[in-house]
C-alpha cells in the first residue's frame, strides 16, 4: 500500500523529512558544495554501529571519468549525477567472530542518515546496491582502488535534483504483526519451567 501525501491526508509532520526522501535519478549540473558533502558524511558518522566499531569507510567521486566507470558496471545505476559516495565497510574493524557480518546493518544505518540529510540539505539522492553482487563487487573495487579489507556496501548518487517527487508513506499495517508472527512452535528447551520444574507453557 502506497499513498502520497496529499495537502489535506492526515499525517505526522513531524515525521515529513522521512517522508519527502524519494530516489532521485535526474539531477541539474551544479556541483555539489564541499560543505555539502561533508555534512552528509557528518550525518553518515551519527550512525549507529554494533559495540560502537564504525567499520565504515566513504570514497568520494566527483571525477567524471570515475562516474563514467562505475555507471558502465553498475547496471542498475546509469543515472548522471556530479557526486557519488560509495560506502564501504573497514572488515579489519568490524565485530570479529559471529558477528563479523553487522558491518552490513551499521554501514546501511550511515547510508539511510545520508539519504535523509541530503532531504534537509535540498539535494537528491539514489542509492544503488553494489553488496553482495560479485561482479558489482569487484568492479568497484578494481575501479576505485579498494584493499581486500574494505568492502563496498553500496553507492550513493548525490545532486541538485532536476525532477520533484511528493512526500509519500509507504505505510502498510498487513505488513505488522504483535508479539509474535505465527503460532509459537516451542521445543522443551523453549518451555519455561515451573517451580516444581514441570515445563509450562
């Protein structure tokens, strides 16, 4: 269920900055400011991040050439931006052991602060998927030089927007469920036990 927000719909305000964040794919051929960036990439670092790591990494593209490479591998990300911010994730300082894979969520929760404080800034976004596509992989790495340690997560198109999108809620409750999904299947070592020590349930 999708719905655009309309002047007379019933929404929280508050939550208006969330919802004006559209992916932008048009973008005029002003620069985007080096103060610009840099606040993007201050939002980025007010992530959240598993026991505080910060695994991420950000290259910064403005070369035309680069974007020209990156558009040729990115199939899914041919759009003509001036800038582009590839987040990657530092695995040499990510979570060791079980969760050596939460570099994934902490670097997608600075990619979602950059999204949303380009909104604020007036500036257009379009995130494009590079992790965990091999062939995606690879050519960023080949194309911007990446060690073997640092994964790219994805690549983010930064711009003066050249085309407007309303603000929109994407709000589905079917999509919600309370305390549980589905009828618990419990095994005995999911029961809790009594004082007597018989399991209940």
């Amino acid at each position: 269920m999708s719905e655009r927000i309309e002047m007379n719909e019933a929404y929280d305000a508050r939550l208006l900055p969330i919802l004006e964040r559209r992916s932008i794919r048009k973008y005029t051929d002003e620069p985007v400011s080096l103060e610009d960036i840099d606040r993007l990439l201050q939002a980025a670092m007010a992530a959240p991040s598993a026991s505080n790591r910060k695994p991420w990494e950000f290259v910064v593209v403005t070369d035309e050439d680069l974007l020209r490479r990156l558009r040729r591998r990115l199939i899914f990300g041919k759009h003509i931006a001036p800038a582009a911010i590839v987040v990657c994730g530092n695995t040499r300082r990510a979570w060791p052991g079980p969760g050596r894979g939460f570099w994934i969520q902490d670097c997608s929760a600075a990619t979602q602060n950059i999204l949303l404080a380009a909104v604020a800034l007036g500036l257009g976004t379009c995130w494009i998927g590079v992790h965990p596509v091999g062939p995606f992989i690879k050519a960023v790495k080949r194309i911007l030089g990446l060690p073997r340690h640092i994964e790219p997560l994805g690549l983010i198109y930064v711009g003066h927007p050249a085309e407007q999108k309303p603000a929109r809620t994407q709000y589905d409750p079917s999509r919600i469920r309370w305390q549980r999904y589905g009828p618990a299947d419990l095994g005995a070592d999911d029961l809790d036990k009594g004082a007597d020590g018989e399991a209940i349930e």
